[in-house]
C-alpha cells in the first residue's frame, strides 16, 4: 500500500514549514522514483539538494536530510503530504509543522511587476551593529534570483517572485529557514525577514550599483608576537592529529574552521574538497577544525560524517571538543589568534609553517561573480605560495 502510493506522488510539489506567527517558509522539491528508491531534489533558484535517505517507519514517510541534522516525519496521502520538520539545534530541537501539494510555483504570480529589481542595492538591517549588507538580484519577468552578502558570507539560493509593487523571497536547504517579504517604492525597498521559527528583523534597502562590502570590522588577525599555529585535535576516526604532523611539514597548509550546523561551511567544504583532490600532489594540505553544537563526541562525529560523505572530504576533520557557543572558543583552540568571531572562516599557512593570510566568511556559489573572484584570488594566493622556495 505505502509502495503504491509513493509511486503515485512522483512530480513538484509545494512545501510550506509552518511558522507559529503564520508567515511560512515555501520552497518546492521533486519527487523522483526509481525502482524502489525514492529521491527529492530541493529546488532553490539553480540549486538542487539531493536527498536520498528516505524510509518508512511504519506509516511514517522519514526523510533525512544529507548534510544538516534535519529530517522530516511525515504522513502521505493522496493529494497532500503533512507532518513535520525536525531540526536539532545547539541546547534544543525545533519542531514546525509541514505541509506540502503537488505544484511547481513557489509563490503565485497573479499580476505583473509595477518594476525590474535587477541590479546591487545597499541593504541596512534595523537594530544592526554589522556594516553595510548588500543584496543583489536577478529579474525575469516576475521571477527573481539573488542573494545577501554580509561581512560573514551569503543568504545562500534566494528565489521568488515581483508582482504589482511586492517582494516576497525564500530559500530553504535543511539549516536556512529565510522569508523576505518587501514593499517596493521606486529604487526602495521596505520590508521584513522572517528567519527559524521565530526570528523577524525589519530591513530597507536603496538601489546602489556601487554598493560593496566590508569585511574590516569582522577580520581576525595573529595577536602580537606570534606567526604560526599550534593545535592538535583528534579526528573522526579518534586519531590525534597536529598540525606539526609530517603530513604538514613544507607544504601549503589551508585551516578550515567550520561546522557541520552551518550552511556557508558547506559551500565551503565542497569548495575545498574539490579543490583539494584536483591539487593535492602540487603540495597542498587542509585541515578543517570544527566547532560543534555540543560537547557530545557521537553527535559531533555523526554530523561531520555526513559533511564527509556529501563531499567526499579526503582531508583530515578534527573535532575541537569545544562549541560554537563557547565564549572561550578561540583561547581554548587556537590562542595565536585574536578571536574566531564567525564560521566559516580560514587560516593560510606556507611552507615554513607561518601564517600568511586569515580570512573570515566565504562568498558562495549563489554569489556569482563574488565567487567567482574568490576562487580566482584563492588561486593565485596558493599558487604564489607554493613557488615560494
């Protein structure tokens, strides 16, 4: 009975995570199936999360997502899916309830757009200590891409639509739970963020071709008197591994300081992952730290295996044993350092073993030309590097 009617909901389908003020968070997803096997891929604008770790528990639809501790419980019927979407975070678990229909339209377009928001605009949230976010758009017709870029990274695959003088934008990818929803005034926009279960922020943006951002105020630096790294970590695998290994030793060493709970991480890691198979016999080693939600080894080492798995990270993950909530966090792993102030962020280090470039936060592929410029600057600084004698 389950298999028959799995079958039957092959197709998009629109999903809603259900919100406690009512302002839902709406992504679509494909339905696949191939002979037993049942996949969703989960659209958001040219993205495609694939999930295949999708079972049934009794009359229960479980459907785990690939990277983040996240899983849906659900009941299928035969026009509508219904339950809940499960998402372990640091000291709780949230629990919001989800519902999706067979459709393929994120949001309904049921009047033209009164204008055209393609372009850079100058982004400033209320309350807001960081300087300036930056928000850019693609429109076709009423279809809208883009992204927000901040000193820290990037919203990651916004999609959505313009119709008569609104905006309405969402994204979800199993962490990122994002709405955005704004009134349009010619070159303005006013508008809220609807975030998680329950945040909410007010944010105005001014169209601005020059619009960049900076990352001055959220730099870390080497504190006075040091240039190089000393940690040693155990990795999965409970191996300790330091950074004084031989492995190391006259090679181009890039630190990744990540999580398994953070989405800008995990367009890193594929990043680098790629980066590292391709280059790895020129004298290139990573190593990524990462800082988890808790203390507990298990949990730690289940999440960084789907992070390994997704990726096909071959370099060393070492789990810190200290959290992304310690106040402490940089003194007690990596003292050299003035503090870790967001993930992910990343430490250079040449052939000698001194540190020549920190970097903190990372530009996506949902950035477009951000991200292209950053492979490009990455490029050029590790090639520099490694003909260095």
């Amino acid at each position: 009975m389950a298999s028959a009617l799995l079958k039957a909901q092959q197709g998009w389908w629109l999903a809603q995570i259900h919100r406690p003020d009512g302002e839902n968070i709406v992504f679509n997803f494909e339905w696949k199936k191939t002979g037993t096997k049942n996949t969703w891929y989960i659209k958001n604008a040219t993205e495609r999360i694939k999930i295949d770790d999708i079972s049934m528990e009794g009359d229960s639809l479980i459907v785990k997502m690939p990277v983040f501790e996240s899983e849906f419980h659900l009941r299928t019927f035969k026009d509508h899916i219904s339950g809940s979407w499960v998402n372990k975070a640091a000291s709780n678990t949230q629990i919001l309830p989800f519902t999706a229909t067979p459709g393929n339209k994120r949001f309904e377009t049921f009047s033209s757009p009164a204008t055209d928001i393609s372009g850079r605009w100058s982004v400033k949230y209320e309350g807001d200590s960081l300087p300036k976010t930056v928000a850019e758009f693609e429109q076709s017709g009423n279809i809208v891409t883009g992204t927000f870029l901040n000193p820290t990274g990037d919203y990651r695959y916004l999609e959505g639509v313009v119709r008569n003088d609104s905006l309405l934008l969402s994204s979800f990818d199993g962490s990122h739970l994002f709405l955005f929803k704004a009134a349009i005034n010619k070159n303005i926009f006013q508008g809220v963020q609807y975030s998680g279960a329950s945040g909410k922020k007010k944010w105005r943006a001014v169209k601005d071709s020059s619009a960049h951002v900076s990352e001055e105020s959220v730099k870390m630096h080497l504190k006075p008197g040091e240039d190089r790294l000393h940690f040693a970590f155990k990795d999965m695998d409970g191996k300790m591994v330091s950074i004084a290994d031989k492995r190391f030793i006259n090679k181009v060493v890039i630190v990744q300081l990540m999580g398994s709970w953070c989405p800008n991480c995990m367009d890193e890691t594929e990043f680098l992952s790629d980066y590292y198979r391709k280059n790895r016999q020129r004298g290139i080693e990573i190593v990524a730290l990462a800082y988890e939600y808790t203390t507990d080894w298990k949990r730690s080492v289940n999440s960084l295996q789907k992070f390994r798995k997704r990726f096909d990270i071959q370099y060393p993950v070492l789990i810190t044993g200290v959290t992304v909530l310690d106040s402490l966090r940089t003194e007690k792993t990596l003292p050299e350092l003035t503090p870790i102030k967001f993930f992910p962020s990343s430490v250079i280090i040449d052939k000698k073993g001194l540190v020549r470039k920190l970097d903190t936060g990372f530009n996506g592929p949902a950035t477009g030309e951000h991200y292209i410029l950053f492979k490009k600057e990455f490029e050029a600084v590790i090639d520099n590097l490694l003909s260095e004698k």
